[in-house]
C-alpha cells in the first residue's frame, strides 16, 4: 500500500502515543493505589495516637483537678491550726 502524505508512518507514531499513554495511566492508578493503602494506614495511626491523647489529658485534667480542691483545702486547715 502506498503511503499517502505520510500516513503509515504517522499512524505508527499515533498508536505508540495510545500505548505509552496507557502504561502511564496503569502506572498512574498503580501509585493511586499505593498511597490510598497508605494514607489509610496513616490514618489508623492517627486514631491510636488521638485517643492516646485524650487518655493523657483525661488523666491531667483529674490530677490537675485533685491539686486544685485539695489546696483550698489545705489552706482551710492551716489556717485553723494557727
């Protein structure tokens, strides 16, 4: 078949053009997928460590709350003794 106004050739260059574009996109979801995995890991994490966090500031806000009844307290008593 002859080449008309360089088709053939052209039409070569097209379809390598459709298969790169394909093994990017396969490549482009395969990384898609991977960080999904990750940030969902990630996310896992996050959750262990903010309830961690309200453990810590539950404990805190107890002793913190302990310390502030106990001085006036304290103080009442003192004060009686003198």
């Amino acid at each position: 078949m002859p080449d008309i106004d360089g088709w053939n050739q052209w039409s070569k260059y097209v379809l390598k053009a459709i298969e790169d574009s394909q093994a990017e996109i396969r490549h482009t979801r395969q990384e898609i997928v991977a960080l999904r995995t990750e940030i969902h890991d990630l996310r896992g994490e996050m959750r262990t460590e903010v309830a961690l966090l309200k453990q810590r500031a539950g404990l805190w806000g107890a002793i913190a709350g302990v310390i502030g009844a106990a001085i006036p307290i304290i103080v009442a008593l003192v004060m009686r003794l003198l």
